[in-house]
C-alpha cells in the first residue's frame, strides 16, 4: 500500500537528520555512508512530489461555505500548479479574503483548522496560518522597518546586579554668568597678600528607576513546526516594536513608567516663529535661528530629526547662493542629508509640520539611558502546555532623562542655550 504524504514527509526530516548528524566526511567509509544519507534524501523528495502531483488529480476533498475557511482534511496538499507565484499575490488573496464578506475565498489559501488558540497559530490565515507555504518565508524576512535611531546614540550606563536603578550626582548649572559657573564656583584677580574668599560648587541628584517593557506572544507547536521562519520573524518583529516604543519614549515620553522625553524637558529651547510666517512652513531663518540656541559644545554631536513631511522645503534652503542643505548622497559616505552640516534623521516620531517637534536639534550625548541585561527573549511550553502552545516573552528593563535640567544662559547675551532645540508651532 502506498505511503501517505505526511508519513513520507516524516521520513524525509529523519533522513535529512541522520545526513547531517554524519557532519563533513573524513574517510572513504565516511563518504559513503554520506553519500548513501543523501540518495535516501533525494529519493524521498521525488516519492513526496510524485504523491502531491497524484493527489492534485483527485477531486480536492474540501469543504468550503461562506461562513467558514476551506478546511483540508487528511493529507490533502496543495498542487504545485496551485501555489502562489510570488509573495506579492499570496498578500493580494490574503487582503480579499479579510475583506470577502462571505464571497467565496482564493482556493489557494488553505490551511488546517481545528481548536481555537489563543495565539497565532495555522488555524487563522491572519494569525500565521498563511505563512505556512514555505516558498515564500525568506521573503517575508525582508520586511523590516527601521531599528532604534534614538537609543543607540544616547549616554547609556549599564546597571548591574542587585541594582534596580541609578542615583548620579550632576553639577547644578544653569548660567554662565560670573558666581554661577558649576553653580557658585568664582576665581578672583587678587593682590598680594590680599585674603581670598571663599566658594564652592552646587550639585543636584538625577535619580533613574528601571522601568519594564514587556511583549509577548503565544504560537502553536504546530505552527512553529510548519512555518519554519516565523520565530525568527516573531523576534525581528518584538525587537523593532521595542526599539520604536523606546525611541518614542526618548522622544516625547512623560516619564510615568518610562524614559522621560525631550519634547516635555524644561531644558528644552523653543525658537519662535518669524513675524507674519506663513502656516505649515520651515523658513532658513528658523533654522539658522534653532542653530544659534545650540549649545556650542553640541554642534558636533547633534542630529536633527524631522517629520519627512518637512523634507520638500528643505532642498530650496540657501544662505544667499549657498545650500544649508546636502542631500543624502552628496558627500560620500554619509547615510544621511546635512543641515547646516548635520545629519538630518527623518523619525515617525516628529510632529506633522507646521506643529511644535515637527523639526528638533538634539544632541543625544546629552541623554542619559539605564539599562540591565538588554533586551531578554524567553520560550516556554509550559505556560500553554496543554494547547500545544509556546510562549514567546519579551523584556527590557531601561530608564532614561536629559542629563539638563534648564537651558543654559549665556556668560554675555540673554538667548539661552541648550542641547535641544526644537521650533514652536506655525498655525
């Protein structure tokens, strides 16, 4: 009697087990034992393609109704004639069946289903189901977003153990006029045995608590076992939304339970708007006036971080018949376009234009981040045990605020000065 599929297809992952359990021959007895692994191999995958084109000829066995997705019974397979030609139409039939409305669904999309699960798993196409189709898995890896832009350029000081936080003790400036350098420190031109007097520095404490940012995610055995790149899709995925959640933190968070935020720092600077200025615009004077609020000692570390919206009215800046702003490309070797000789990093998290932070000069040196043991991923069976559902969780521990607590005024002039400036609202 001729085997069924998935019995075939349980040989062919002990075959394929046993080759590479063999390892690289070293001898001619080696050798031959590899070569004779690898012809089981083979002839296991043409036993398997000759039962699915078999199987292809037979009436399909699904029953399919407008309330409810084909179900495959037995060991039914989908054809080779009938797979997805391309990622991209797989994702055209997925979109139609979600929004079908009881049509009847694309004959290709089709998958086992048996109990609910709580997590994803084959039983929903939306749920993982329709990543099981293994042609298209490593084409699903490249659909990455952009990893954390912010945090990686931050002041980080890892925590170690027994350790939940970090009290730092910070000198308490905020004016260079003359008694008030590192908060009281003066040095006086005196004459000979004239008595000197006395000062001394202010300090102030930053206190940073580690705060959690948790995910998690159940997956079936079965799903896990089918869809042989989800896990690492599962990990890329939880490891960009954490460093998005992260970076939005250091942009504009408000401390209660995370990072505290630039957007809501007393040391940030805003730049007013020019006199008359047209709604929803970025003018050159704005930014040569958002450079001049920069603390001198920043301008070889900041970055500005723009809403992209704010993109089109940069490329025609110039201060007379000279560009402030390079395009990515210009100079060789940079990722990034300059203003005023600074990367520019468009972020989702920059308000739309014409809003306050749709444009900020920061110096992320200036930021100080905590962080214990990086971002932790754990796996456990047990928790779904008897669902035959893997648990996926997901921590980081991490604390962050501007190292400023006010913006600096000047030694001579009074436009106070900062690591992060950013331009008020244009309505």
């Amino acid at each position: 009697m001729p085997k069924d599929i998935a019995s075939l297809r349980q040989e062919r992952a002990a075959a394929y087990e046993a080759l590479v359990a063999l390892g690289h021959p070293s001898n001619d007895d080696q050798q031959a034992a590899f070569d004779a692994a690898e012809t089981n191999v083979v002839q296991l995958d043409r036993q398997i393609k000759a039962a699915e084109r078999v199987q292809s000829l037979k009436s399909s066995t699904a029953i399919v109704s407008p309330a409810a997705p084909a179900i495959i019974t037995g060991d039914t397979q989908v054809g080779d004639d009938k797979r997805f030609s391309s990622f991209g139409e797989m994702m055209v039939a997925v979109a139609a069946a979600a929004n079908s409305n009881g049509a009847a669904r694309d004959p290709r999309l089709q998958w086992q289903t048996f109990q609910a699960a709580s997590g994803a798993s084959e039983g929903v196409g939306a749920d993982g189901g329709f990543l099981v189709q293994q042609d298209f898995a490593g084409e699903l890896l490249k659909l990455a977003h952009q990893t954390a832009v912010l945090a990686p350029r931050t002041r980080r000081i890892p925590i170690g153990r027994n350790s939940n936080g970090l009290r730092i003790n910070a000198v308490k400036e905020t004016s260079r006029a003359t008694g008030s350098r590192y908060g009281g420190v003066r040095a006086y031109w005196t004459a000979e045995g004239e008595q000197k007097l006395a000062s001394q520095m202010k300090f102030r404490q930053m206190d940073l608590k580690l705060h959690k940012l948790a995910g998690i995610s159940y997956v079936t055995d079965e799903l896990l076992e089918d869809a042989v790149a989800l896990e690492a899709v599962l990990k890329d995925a939880f490891a960009e939304e954490f460093a998005f959640v992260l970076d939005d933190s250091i942009f504009e968070g408000d401390g209660a339970g995370k990072p505290f935020g630039i957007m809501n720092s007393p040391a940030l600077v805003t730049v007013a708007k020019e006199t008359s200025q047209t709604a929803d615009t970025i003018t050159v004077e704005n930014i040569v006036k958002m450079w001049s609020r920069l603390w001198s000692r920043s301008r070889s570390n900041a970055i500005w971080t723009i809403n992209q919206q704010v993109e089109p009215q940069l490329y025609t800046m110039k201060i007379g018949d000279t560009p402030i702003y390079l395009p990515n490309g210009t100079i060789a070797g940079s990722p990034y376009a300059t203003l005023m000789g600074r990367p520019v990093v468009p972020t989702e998290f920059n308000s739309a234009l014409g809003d306050k932070g749709d444009v900020v000069l920061m110096d992320l040196s200036q930021y100080l981040m905590i962080e214990k043991g990086g971002l932790k991923q754990d796996v456990s069976m047990h928790v779904r045990f008897v669902y035959d559902e893997s648990t996926f969780r997901f921590v980081l521990r991490v604390d962050g605020q501007p190292i400023w607590e006010a913006p600096l005024t000047p030694f001579k002039g009074t436009d106070t000065l900062s690591p992060f400036v950013t331009l008020a609202e244009r309505a």
